[in-house]
C-alpha cells in the first residue's frame, strides 16, 4: 500500500475519487453575483478545489483519521486563498501546509465546499445542509413536493427579513417542515461564512 502511494499517480485519489464525492468539479460552474462578490473569479475558484485536493490526498498519503475531514488545523493554501481567508503570512502562488485558525478547521472551512453550497447572492442554509447530509453523512434529502413555493424574498418598501426570518416562515408549510427541521440547523451551522467562504460576524 505505502508503495502504491508513494506513486505520483496515486494523487488521482483526490483529483478524480475526492472531486467526484465531494462535488469540485461542480465548482466550475458558480457564477456568484459580481455586485455582491467582486474578487471572485476563476484564479481564486481554482485555488479552493486544488486546497481540497491537496488536503484530500495528505489525509490519504499520512493515513490520517478520517475525523480529520472534520477537526484538522491544518490545510493547504496560497497567497490568493490566504487574503480571501483573512490568513496573514502567506506570499506567493505556490500551496503549503498552513496551522488554520479555529473558525476554519476541517473540509466544512474550505472555500469550495461553502461555495459550492451557495447560490449566487447569498449563502443558503437549505443547500448546505442537504450537501452535508448527502455527502458527509450519506443521508439523501428527499426532493421537495412540486408544489412548494420557493423562499420568499424580501418584499420592495418592506423591512428586510433575514434568510433565518425567511427560512422560519417557509417551515410553517408543513408539506416543508419535515425535510427543514433536518437539513436547516446544519446549515445555519455554517452560516459564519459568507457565499464564498469568507468569514463574517
């Protein structure tokens, strides 16, 4: 086995296996709103798929716990993912392994993941849960019923309502309630970071 991975070859465990289970290849797709997320764009979207990539396929090589995937304090990131991720002392585009501070540990604090969970103008409570049920926990969500409204927005000359305001009003659908009561806590879980992976308060 330690043969084996000692191979260059056996890092297509984390960029074909890892970018499947986890979706990264999805990440090529997200377009987040320009107006709201400004320096996103292609170059930092590669930086996140190849952090998970590389913390994938050390989690193999070292034959670390599979907790890690959750609690590591540690990761793989360059001068690009360290501005976005706030991470001071990290110059020049090549990757190395980094100590994360406490709010970003495991795969649940890397950029793809919480992009990947978002939708284009603000993170989504409803789309992260679902994610980690179906790919952390291997738990699929059942689809919704065709008749349920989507999440309302805010209405024009109304007070603005929070996605948590909004999410709580779409539960009292009972047709909604079962799969929410489920999927929304962890979600909101995740709610510190920001549609593309950027802590906020």
């Amino acid at each position: 086995m330690k043969r084996l991975l000692a191979d260059p070859r056996s890092e297509a465990l984390a960029t074909r296996f890892a970018a499947q289970w986890l979706r990264l290849q999805d990440l090529s797709k997200i377009t987040p709103d320009y107006l709201h997320y400004p320096h996103y764009d292609g170059t930092l979207a590669e930086s996140m798929k190849r952090e998970t990539e590389l913390f994938f396929y050390s989690l193999v090589r070292e034959d670390r716990s599979i907790l890690d995937l959750l609690t590591a304090d540690y990761g793989f990131i360059n001068e690009r993912l360290a501005r976005h991720y706030g991470i001071p002392g990290v110059v020049g585009s090549h990757f190395r392994r980094v100590q994360l501070p406490e709010s970003r540990r495991g795969i649940l604090g890397h950029g793809s993941i919480l992009t990947l969970t978002s939708v284009a103008d603000r993170t989504s409570p409803v789309v992260r849960g679902k994610w980690l049920l179906e790919n952390m926990l291997g738990y699929p969500a059942p689809a919704p019923p065709p008749d349920v409204p989507a999440l309302a927005e805010n209405a024009r000359g109304q007070a603005p309502r929070s996605v948590r305001e909004r999410m709580e009003q779409h539960r009292k659908n009972p047709a909604c309630a079962n799969c929410h009561a489920v999927m929304d806590p962890i979600g909101f879980s995740l709610d510190e970071f920001d549609a593309i992976g950027r802590w906020r308060s």
